[in-house]
C-alpha cells in the first residue's frame, strides 16, 4: 500500500505552481503541476492547480474534463473552476450552474493558500524576454535570456524548454549541478522514522538505507533520493494499465536499469536554504541540536525561487545560544541525556507553526537571573503546561522545553529542504528526457524516461514524449500505442496532435484518422492541429488541392506552426517544385531547426538534378538529426548520384545500421551492390525485402534482374512472372529486360 504522502511536499509543489502562475510562466506552472497531480490524483488541490495550469494555458476542454470527476465528489473548488472553464469557452448557462452549486456546496474547497511570494523579478522577466527572443527569430539572443533566467532560478522549466528548442541545451549537470541530499541531527531520527516507516525501525536500517532482503530496492539516480518522498514502483506481473497497450520489449517500461552515477559529493549548495511555505514562520529556523561538534551540519541558503522579499532574521548558533543564556551552556549534556533517555515527558505537537517556533525566542531572549523569573518566563511563553511542570529546576525546565521545540523546527526543517531537494532532482531526470528528445537522439530519451517514478510515467506529457520518440524512430506500432494511450487519459487534447494525426498518415489508418480528425475539429475549429488532422486525411485520399487547402487554413490560424507550411511543401514537391520551395523557406524562417523542411528541400533541388543543393539540404537536416535514416539515404542517393559510390556505400551501411527494417535504405543499397556488379550481397538485401513486402514490384524487378546477371534463369523467370502477376502494366519493362545482353542488364531497366 502506498503510504500518505507528507505535506511538504505537496506544499512545495503548491508554491511552486503559484510562483510561475504568479509571474505569468503558464509552462513552468504546468510542468509542475502535472507533476503535483501525478504524485497524488486523489488530492483536491492538485487537481485544483493542474486544472488551473491547463485553463491558463489554453487548454480549457481539458481543464474542464479534469475537475468534472466522472463519480466523484465535487468540492466547490472543483466547481468554481468548472465554471472558469465554462466561461472561457462560451457556455454561459453551464457556468452559472457550477457557480450555484458551489454556493449549495457543502464540502469545504480544498484549494491550497497562497503563501509563497512571487518568485523573482528579474528571473522571470529575463524567461519571458527569451520566449518573445525565440518567437521573434533572435536565436542568439533568446538562448542568452534563458541562460541569465536559469543562473537566476533553476526552477524555470520553460527557460530550459526554450533552450532545447534552440538546440542550445548545455549539458544538464551543467545548468543543473547535482546536489546531495539535505544532511540532518540524529537526536530524534527513532521518531521520525517510526512515523513516516515503521518497517525501518524494525530491521534496524538506517533511514536511507532499504532493507537488504528487498528485492526492488532503489539503485542508480533514484537511490539518493529518502524513502520519504519516494514513489512507489509498478506492481509486479503483468502489466494491465499502460503496460498492456505497450509492446514488452520497450525500454520505457523497464523499471530496474542502469543508470548514471551520482558524484560522491559536491560544491553546489543543497537548495539554496528552503523556506518552510507557512509565513508564519517569519524568524527563521530554530538552530538543530547536534549530538557532538563533530556531527555538525550547515544549512544553505533559500532557493531565489521562494525567498522572501523581506529580511529574515538569523538562526542562533550554538555558541550565540550559550552566550544569551548561561543555563543552556551549563546544561547541555543534561539536555543531551534528556533527550535520549526514555522517561522523559515529550512536548505534544502544536498545530500552529508561529507559536511552536517563537517560544525558544521568548525563553532565550532574556537571561536567567532567578528561578522565579524562569517561572514567569515559562507561565508567558506558548509552551505546554506538561513540560513546564517537568519535576527539575527551573532552569532544566526552560532548557529541555527549548530543546524540544528546537527538534520540531528542525525537523520541519529538514522535510522542507527534502521536498525540495525531491522536486530538484526529479526536475534534472526530465530534463535529460527533454535535452535527449531535443536533440533527436529518442533511444536515450526512452531510457531516461524509464528511470522516473512510474507514477510520473503514466502522466500525459510522458506519454506524449515516447510516442514522439518512437516516432522519430520510425517505430510507428509503438509510437501509435502511446498516443492511444494518450487519448485516452486526455480525450480533448489538441497539442501534439499534429504528430499523431501524420502518425496515422505514415501507417495509413484512415478510420482512425479520420475519428481523430473529427473529434480534434469539434474540440476546437480554430486549432492548427485540428486543420493539419483534416488536411493529413484528404492527403491519404490523394485529395491534394483540399489537403493543401487545410494545410493553408492551419497556417492562418497560426503563423507560427511551421509544421503547417512543411506538409503544404510536400503536397506541392510532384506538381510544383518550386511552390514547394517557397512554403519549406516560410517553415524554416518559423523554425530554423525544423529538419522536415531542410528534407523538403533537398527533395526538391534533387527532382531539379541540382546535386550540389540537394546535398547541402540534405546534410543541414542531418545536423539537426543525425540518427534518421531516411536522411542518410538521401545523401547517400546524391553521393550515388555523383558517382562517388564509395562514400554513398558508407551512408548506406550507417542507415541500414541505424534501422535495419529501413526498406527505401535497404532497396537503395541493393541497386548500388548491382551497379558495382555485387550482386550476391544485392540478392541478400533484395530477398529479406520480398519477404517483408512481396507486393512491391520495383523489388521484384530489382530481384529478376540480379538472378539474372549471375545465371540464376530460373528464379529470374519466376521472378519476372510474380512481377507480372502484381503489375501487368510493366509487361513491356519485363520485355525490354529480357531482350537485353547480361553484361548491359545493370543499365537495362531502373526500377
């Protein structure tokens, strides 16, 4: 069973969101608070705040079907956003509905209180300034904004987002050091492990430590992570939820892998100091008790992205708190052995964080001069009576009450600092998925992704990068079985639909798409995505004036969707080169790294015979995506083209080594083995296509004709016959081939 969650987490997450809301970050807002409902989908708030995230990022049919909760209870939270969504997309009537229901409403909202400032200024607005750079076409200066923003706040996810887009993504250690976890007193470590693991204390593991007999016992980036905020792993067996829908070779869905060490130690501070988020907590942690000088540990400093605008006061040290009062110093070790002992009253928790954290300041900000003024001290202070009638002095009694209350702020302390350490470190494992996808480099996108918490793997945005890696993979099976998923947790998703919807081109599903390219319009007319969906589907009809057409209409609904004017290039490559060349141009003016329209115009100056341009296209796209085959095989072709067959047989070999189920590479580099007169290693590359694809007749041909030049009459004529069978209008090419001399048959027919 899954244990409860601690609240500081949640509370974490909660300032998080309200930060980036805040200063207007409706990406960062939303990555976080995915991240927040995916830790806990029966929690109000977060649902509240992802819901939210997701109305202000313009996906309010979402956001609606969010907080609707299918047989659930509805707090008035739930509905007050529910009418948020409703007025947004213009149902005026429902919207006073959910109003009134929130007023009849009995449950009390659980959204969560506003406590964190705004982060930074000047992060935030340096964030901003590179998201206007980036759509504005200054590369340059948009990647220096996100770097300055990052130095600022490393919590700005979508600075990060921006300069993966750039193709500008240091190293993720570099813009993310590393950092151990928070360090901690062990004066109450038996408590604290009883309440949050009880099976811990019964092992006599130590707190980051599993136990030995555990079989999934955390390894790799995971295992600095304490078991206090850890998730739980997937259920052992079969797998029935998302498992299921995915192929069990996938690396995503391996849970126990490899992965990349963590260094022993490091410079960078923990989190900057974390702030607990109750404001109430305006003196600053209570120093922690230490067991000896040589167990001491520094807290750091406050992440920028929740401190305080004011001035915080300075936690006492050790020795400032023995110069103030004189008991304290003489009766440390009694403290000490009070403490460890078992027969000691503790002090009960309070439920308020200010009065629990001002008491010590009222017993240490006066001196002790006499029991009676100890007593009275004791009597105006805000502790428990139970401590204060302890049957020691006096003096013991103020000391002991201020130790004890010193361990709760120390622990809150340390919870807070843990969470944030958490949410940093789980921050860093997506953002090696996300720099990994940037970069097209998908096989490595996967097994990052494989390493995150499995409840943040069934979250929609994960789902949505392993169908877009499998995509670039041309892995299309597995890429469809994530977007099915998808669609199914999301059923009024419009973003990355575009890929989908092409997806569907590429393995000619028409029902789906044409399913897909409904419901997409009827979510919302005016979405780029729902135009490409529709255009996708009258090109798979071979319809290509109404395809372009779409194609157009998405790009007057944003000129900004470079994807829009790429497929309108596409449609025009067979009947207008250079139409085609003018829409690939507009895309890479939209997007410099869009390597679909630097693959456009290749095609298009090599239908020209213009070599030398078609190559330089070629290799631009390359650069932006080195590990598509399909891009190495057009090199290749042009290098054929040139008759440097030499190199055009490395390009091949490299294709066929990155995807061996390539058929165009295979087939390109089986017609070059017969025109360097190779036909043995041609026959092989030939005879594993006709198994795959005993349809295609320019195969079979190609098949024929090397039977044929090295003797084989038998199998070429039964080939020829199979040709004949599937395209009886090649009968005069069949003709012509056997008319033709064996020595001349490599240059007799091109199939």
């Amino acid at each position: 069973m899954q244990r409860e969650q601690p609240s500081q987490l949640s509370q974490r997450f909660s300032a998080l969101i309200w930060s980036c809301l805040d200063s207007d970050l409706n990406k960062s807002a939303l990555f976080y608070g995915e991240r927040y409902y995916s830790q806990d989908r029966n929690n109000h708030d977060a649902i509240h705040l992802y819901s939210l995230t997701l109305l202000r990022d313009d996906q309010a049919y979402s956001a609606l079907h969010l907080v609707n909760w299918p047989g659930g209870t509805l707090c008035s939270g739930c509905l007050e956003i529910n009418a948020k969504c409703c007025t947004v997309l213009g149902r005026h009537r429902q919207a006073r509905e959910a109003l009134e229901a929130s007023l009849r409403c009995s449950s009390i909202s659980a959204s969560s209180s506003r406590t964190a400032p705004s982060m930074p200024e000047e992060a935030a607005l340096r964030c901003r300034s590179g998201t206007m750079a980036l759509k504005g076409n200054l590369p340059e200066q948009a990647a220096v904004s996100f770097r300055e923003a990052l130095a600022l706040n490393p919590f700005l996810w979508e600075a990060f987002e921006g300069l993966c887009a750039l193709g500008a993504a240091p190293e993720v250690d570099e813009l993310f050091p590393p950092r151990m976890p928070p360090a901690r007193s062990l004066s109450s470590e038996e408590d604290y492990i009883s309440k949050f693991d009880p099976g811990l204390m019964a092992t006599g593991a130590g707190f980051f430590t599993p136990e030995s007999s555990n079989p999934i016992a955390p390894r790799g980036r995971n295992a600095d992570i304490p078991n206090l905020f850890r998730m739980p792993l997937p259920p052992v067996g079969p797998r029935d939820s998302i498992g299921s829908s995915f192929a069990p070779e996938m690396s995503f869905y391996q849970q126990h892998r490899p992965s990349r060490s963590q260094p022993a130690a490091s410079s960078t501070p923990l989190m900057g100091g974390t702030r607990a988020l109750s404001s109430a907590d305006e003196s600053g942690p209570v120093t922690k008790k230490l067991r000896s000088s040589s167990r001491q540990h520094q807290i750091s400093a406050k992440p920028s992205i929740l401190q305080d605008d004011g001035q915080k006061k300075a936690p006492l040290s050790r020795t400032s708190q023995a110069k103030t009062n004189p008991t304290n110093a003489a009766n440390t070790t009694r403290r000490s052995s009070r403490l460890q002992g078992t027969t000691g009253t503790k002090q009960p928790l309070t439920s308020k964080v200010r009065e629990r954290r001002r008491a010590p300041a009222k017993i240490l900000s006066k001196p002790v001069e006499s029991e009676g003024d100890d007593e009275a001290d004791v009597a105006r202070s805000s502790s428990p009576q139970s401590v204060a009638h302890s049957p020691r002095s006096d003096a013991s009694h103020a000391a002991s009450n201020w130790t004890a209350l010193q361990d709760h702020g120390t622990q809150d302390t340390y919870e807070t600092e843990i969470a944030d350490h958490y949410i940093y470190d789980l921050m860093r494992k997506f953002a090696y998925a996300s720099r990994a996808l940037a970069r097209y480099e998908s096989q490595l996108c996967l097994d990052e992704l494989s390493q995150l918490p499995y409840v943040y793997q069934q979250s929609v945005s994960v789902l949505v990068m392993v169908g877009r890696a499998e995509f670039e993979r041309q892995e299309y099976e597995a890429a469809l079985r994530a977007f099915q998923e998808v669609w199914t947790m999301d059923p009024h998703r419009v973003l990355d639909m575009e890929v989908y919807s092409t997806l569907l081109w590429h393995l000619q599903n028409r029902v789906q798409l044409s399913y897909l390219a409904q419901q997409l319009f009827n979510i919302n007319p005016r979405a780029p995505q729902a135009w490409i969906a529709v255009g996708n589907l009258f090109s798979l009809e071979k319809d290509r004036s109404q395809a372009l057409t779409c194609f157009k209409r998405a790009v007057q609904m944003d000129p900004s969707c470079a994807y829009a004017y790429t497929l309108s290039g596409h449609e025009c490559v067979d009947d207008d080169p250079s139409k085609a060349i003018h829409f690939f141009q507009s895309a890479l003016r939209v997007d410099p790294r869009h390597y679909n329209a630097w693959y456009g115009l290749g095609s298009c100056y090599l239908r020209q015979s213009r070599l030398r341009l078609a190559e330089y296209h070629y290799r631009r796209a390359l650069e932006i995506h080195p590990n598509n085959a399909i891009l190495l095989g057009c090199v290749g072709i042009v290098l054929e083209r040139r008759n440097e067959c030499d190199e055009a047989m490395v390009i091949f070999d490299r294709a066929i080594q990155l995807s061996p189920d390539n058929a165009l590479v295979r087939y390109r580099r089986a017609k070059l083995f017969i025109s360097t007169k190779r036909y043995t290693a041609a026959i092989h590359d030939l005879e594993q296509l006709y198994q795959r694809t005993p349809n295609e007749s320019n195969v079979v041909f190609q098949l024929a004709k090397a039977y044929r030049l090295i003797g084989d009459e038998t199998k070429a004529a039964h080939m020829l016959a199979v040709a004949r069978d599937i395209s009886p209008r090649s009968l005069g090419k069949i003709r012509a081939l056997l008319e033709t001399a064996k020595d001349d048959a490599e240059d007799g027919m091109d199939g």
